[in-house]
C-alpha cells in the first residue's frame, strides 16, 4: 500500500472536493470489502460523526454500544476504505 499515494499524484489525481469520488474509485482495487465516503462538512455537532459513519455503513448498534464502535465491528475484519471529508 506505499505505493498508493504515489497514485493520487497528477497526472493522474489529486484529493480534492472534485474529486473525492474519483479517489475512491482509483483505489477500489486495493479495498475489495468496499469504499464509503462520509461527508462531515455539514456536521455542526461533533457528537454526530459517530453516527453519521454508522449510517453511511449501514450499521447500527447492537444494546450497549455507541454507533463508533458499530462501525469499528462492522469494519474490523474488512478490507474496505472510508474516507471522511
């Protein structure tokens, strides 16, 4: 996976707003259990990213466990990018 940064320089990308998509697919490849991109920027509390991520996962809590760790569970054993703007 070192080379991977080699493969978001120009010529062929940069991350950016515009293409945050983009990064995802380049780097599909490398993460077969799959790519989430979670879109923080409209989050005023910070109390909701845990949720927010659980929702973009599609994963909710089991009794007794906050929506971090949901995710932490669901993607513990994956190979799988989430990527958080």
């Amino acid at each position: 996976m070192a080379e991977l940064p080699d493969r978001l320089q120009p010529p062929q990308l940069r991350a950016s707003d515009q293409n945050r998509e983009r990064v995802a697919e380049v780097l599909r490849p490398e993460f077969p259990d799959g790519t989430w991109f979670v879109d923080l920027s409209p989050l005023t509390d910070p109390t909701l990213v845990g949720p927010t991520i659980a929702l973009t996962l599609g994963v909710r809590e089991a009794p007794g466990q906050d929506s971090i760790e949901a995710a932490k569970a669901f993607l513990r054993e994956r190979r799988a990018l989430l990527l958080l703007d």
